[in-house]
C-alpha cells in the first residue's frame, strides 16, 4: 500500500491556516493534548476548544495530560465541565500527569492507584459514550469479560476506517520508579499492558474482517520509535506488536500520541533489520508552552487519511 501524503505544508508554518471543512466523502476529527499547564496558556486553551467547536469535526480526540498539576479532583472535574459543554463529542485517553505523575510533591503527592480510579469515575463514566454534549457511542473494552475497568479502550468505525484508543501513557507507561511505590504499581502496569495488547490486537483482526483500508491508533506516551532500541522502555511488546501486525495489514495505520510536546509527522517505524514501513504513520500533537489542535481529514470511503494540518494558536493574539 502507498503511504500517507504527507506534503510539506503539514510540518511547518507558525500560523494557524484556516479551518476547512473536509471534501465531500470524508470527515475531519481533532487531536489535542499536553495542556494547558500553566496559567498563561489558559486563554489558548479555551479559543483551541471555541474553534474545534466551531468548526465541522466528528470528534476531538485527546490523548492526555489534561494539566500539569495538581492532581485535584477539583483540576480533573473542571476540565469534564469544559468538555461536557461542547458540541464536539469528546473522547479522551488519559496521561501519565492525570494519575502516573501524581506522586510528585509539586502534583500534590497523591497515591497513582487512587487517583486512576477517581479519574475513571470522572472523565470515563460511560465505558461506550464519550464526554460531550452529543456524545459518540463506541466500543468499549470494559465490556469484555476479563476487562472491566479498561473503559478507555474504545473502537469504532465509520467506512472502511476502525479507530481504537490505548492506556499507554509517558513516565515509561507508568514503570517510573519512585519513593512509595509498591508491587501493586508493577501489578498495574502488568495488566494494563496487557489489556492494551489484547485490545491492539482485536484492532487489526476487526479491521481485516472488515476489509477496512485504515486503522488510526491514539495513545498518550511517545513509544520511542526512534531510539536506538526502536521502542522506549515500558513499550517494547506494544512496538513489537504494532510491527509485526502493520507489516502484514492491507492498509495504513496512522499513530497518535502526545507526550514530548513536539507537533510533528512522520513514518518511524521499522522492521528489526532497519528497513522503514511506509504504511505506519505517526502523528504527534502540540505541548506546552505551545497550544494548538491538529485536523486529520479521513476519507472513510477508501479509508485513507487525506490531510494533516495543524492548528497553532498565535499567542499574540491574546495578550490584551
């Protein structure tokens, strides 16, 4: 298969180019994530979600990192107002500051295991529905007998196009070592992994019964495809798998995450010989101190992603 178009126009510029609605066929959806963390980012924040509500996208897709401290209820509950007031339905993944990171002193020094579970209470209340005031209805994993706490694993289809969210976050997935941590933080990472396997899996067998032409995967932290190692610590299986069944898929696959705070696309992934796989995509979104969106245009009738443009909020623009 040929690769995602990727023309030069979507790497750079400063400005962000005009919303457009996608051509006749196809859909548009957003990605945010990695903000806002401080205070001066706020008022971007806010005119990045006016414009994603504005504007015709099926979805926003956030992959994480919601703030940068503290790891309050109050913190995680404000942003579920902010996004149970838009339009756009709003299917979110969590990062590592929302739960991973929260035994940090500046974070507040909460226990991980305690906040995870408060923010699933919080954010991922409807295993099949996502936040928003015309909420998306997907697959969840938490249906599945075995799973069920893995509301953030979601898939869905539109054309020839599965989509399908991953529990992978920063902190080398949650492996991090830090002064309280417990067997029951490695006990976590275990079963998590291994959800997030079993569910990548299930992805491209869905996407191959269905003679779908692409599979978009949205996760938070940076596998570290291009370490020497090909895969950062914590992501190695998840590499692993995602090579051995893209290379054999009769289609692309596009990879969303956040987490370095570095907007960029390209096509990382090899073999272990080195050799590049032309058909894996990866997107990476925008971070603090940088506030934007990115629009991917998909023609779910072909199932081919388009266009990749990204959305960087002039920071001029707000200080009055």
């Amino acid at each position: 298969m040929a690769p995602l178009a990727l023309g030069a126009a979507l790497l750079v510029g400063c400005q962000s180019p005009p919303v457009t609605p996608p051509p006749s066929g196809a859909i548009a959806f957003a990605v945010f994530g990695d903000g806002p963390y401080y205070s001066w980012e706020s008022a971007r924040y806010h005119q990045a979600l006016r414009d994603i509500d504005a504007a015709p996208m099926a979805w926003l897709l956030h992959v994480g990192d919601l703030f940068r401290s503290p790891c309050s209820n109050e913190m995680v509950a404000m942003r579920r107002r902010e996004f149970d007031a838009m339009t756009t339905p709003v299917i979110y993944v969590p990062g590592d500051n929302e739960w991973t990171d929260c035994h940090r002193k500046q974070s507040g020094g909460f226990e991980p295991l305690e906040r995870l579970a408060q923010l699933r209470a919080t954010l991922l209340p409807s295993p099949t529905q996502s936040l928003g005031r015309r909420p998306w209805i997907m697959q969840s994993q938490a249906s599945q007998t075995g799973w069920p706490e893995y509301a953030e694993h979601r898939r869905w289809r539109l054309g020839r196009a599965v989509f399908a969210t991953l529990h992978l976050v920063g902190s080398d997935n949650g492996l991090e070592a830090f002064a309280t941590r417990t067997t029951a933080h490695d006990d976590e990472v275990r079963r998590r992994s291994a959800a997030a396997l079993a569910w990548l899996g299930e992805t491209f067998d869905t996407a191959t019964a269905a003679k779908s032409h692409l599979i978009v995967l949205a996760w938070h932290g940076n596998p570290g495809f291009n370490t020497s190692q090909g895969a950062g610590r914590g992501y190695e299986a998840l590499v692993d798998t995602l090579r051995r069944r893209a290379s054999a898929f009769d289609g692309e696959v596009l990879v969303i995450h956040g987490d370095s705070h570095n907007q960029h696309v390209d096509q990382p992934l090899t073999l272990r010989n080195g050799t590049p796989i032309p058909t894996v995509t990866r997107l990476e979104t925008f971070g603090s101190p940088t506030v934007g969106w990115v629009q991917v245009n998909v023609d779910t009738l072909r199932g081919r992603v388009t266009d990749i443009t990204p959305h960087r909020m002039p920071s001029r623009a707000y200080f009055f």
